[in-house]
C-alpha cells in the first residue's frame, strides 16, 4: 500500500494532505525519513512516525476512553466539552463511508458518569456491542444517597418498570457492595437506565461509573481523560 494511502486511512488528511507530510520529510517510517508518497509498504503491523509522533497502523480502530466526569459523548455538545476533544486528530478524522469521520462511540454514558467507554470506527463492532439481543454485560459502580436494604437489591433483580415501557426491566446481577455502593450489572442501555432504575426503587443516584463492559475491565493505570488502543486479546474479551 503506498505510504500516501496509509497515513489518509490512518485520518492525517486530505490524500494531498498527507503526500504534502510524506514530501517534507515529516514521516518517519522503519527509522528513516520517507519523502516518497508512493512508496509501498506492508500496513499491516506498521509503525510510522508523523511530525514526531508515533502511530501504529490500524484498520479499524478501537480504542478505550476513561471518560472522566464533565464531559459529553456527543460531537457537537450542548453544555460540557465533548469526549472528541480527548482524543488525537486523527482518531478523529479517519476518513468514513458514511457522513460522520473518525471513531464513535460504542453507545453513550451521561455527563457526570465516568468510566470505560470504547470507540471505534467499526460500524458492525457498534451495533453488536450496543444491540441488547447480544446482551454484553455492562458493570456500573453505583453510588447512591440513601442506605441500601435488600429489598431495593431485589427489586432490581426481579425488575422495575420504568416511565417509557410497561415491560420491566432487570440488573442481570446486583450487590450491595456496601451501603452506600451498589454494583449493578445491565445488558442493556436505555436513556438514564441506571439513574431510573435506582429511583424507582425509591434511592438516588449520587455518582456513576462504568467499570467493565463484557470482560474487559477498566485498566486502574488509565486515568481520566487518557485513551489507548485495544489490543487483540482486550477485543476478544469483548465478543458476546
Ligand atoms: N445509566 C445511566 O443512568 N447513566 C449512564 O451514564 C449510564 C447508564
């Protein structure tokens, strides 16, 4: 593949863009400076350089995010900054089929949630992970305002009906860790689900955050607002 097609997949710009990098000596791939937009190299396993900064080859891109607080998932925020400023311009421009660039991410966690969030630029990746036929466990670190007893515990194992749907929605698994932190585990993500379901059983949600998603958990060394790529062993962890 030629260098040129490499750094346009990877999201550096333009194709004339990134023939303008390669051209001005600012890509460095296998140790050496490469001026030639046309030379080939195998993309697969590559890492090159682009103004100093190293970037590994990916096709597709996932990647976790530890939102931190204050922040919104959506590209265009209303109120807080956007998650999309965390991440490097690339991530953010690699070129797409379809009218929105760059990684999404996998469903949305609210403002003042923190925790684990994935990207990607997979669309297929997206809808499994959020479809709730796959059911991809989803663990939360609830912190709530009031004491916990068991009967709010299992009331939200047998299920609670929530304003929008007569059906009632369960926690896949539920413990009070202490009285006042709740770990719940859902397979499915509607609007405020955990916020909802808490207050139905007559508590408040006081602090929120994901900490694993199927079987990857939450790396303790990624602190908020850092990001890093998935590799494959983390992916595999992922499949439903
Ligand atoms: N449930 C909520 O209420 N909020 C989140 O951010 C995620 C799950």
């Amino acid at each position: 593949m030629e260098l040129q097609a490499i750094l346009y997949s990877q999201g550096f710009g333009t194709r004339r863009v990134c023939a303008g990098l390669i051209q001005q000596g600012l890509v460095v791939v296998q140790g050496a400076v490469c001026t030639d937009a046309a030379q080939q190299f195998e993309p697969e396993g590559l890492v090159f350089s682009v103004q100093g900064v190293t970037w590994p080859y990916r096709e597709p891109a996932y990647v976790m995010l530890h939102k931190p607080a204050g922040t919104e998932c959506s590209q265009k925020p209303s109120t807080w900054p956007s998650i999309y400023t965390l991440l490097p311009a690339p991530l953010r421009q690699r070129p797409q089929k379809g009218p929105v660039q760059g990684v999404q991410a996998v469903g949305r966690l609210d403002q003042d949630t923190t925790g684990l969030l994935l990207l990607t630029d997979d669309g297929k990746f997206i809808h499994r992970m959020s479809s709730p036929r796959h059911h991809v466990p989803k663990v939360y670190e609830v912190t709530v305002k009031h004491p916990l007893d068991d009967s709010q515990v299992g009331r939200l194992l047998a299920g609670v009906v929530l304003d929008d749907d007569p059906r009632p929605v369960a926690a896949a698994a539920c413990e009070a860790v202490t009285p006042l932190h709740l770990r719940l585990t859902l397979t499915e993500g509607k609007y405020h689900q955990v916020k909802r379901m808490v207050a139905a059983v007559g508590n408040r949600v006081e602090g929120l955050h994901r900490s694993r998603i199927g079987g990857l958990a939450l790396p303790d060394d990624l602190l908020p607002g850092q990001w890093r790529w998935l590799d494959a062993a983390e992916l595999a962890l992922l499949k439903p």
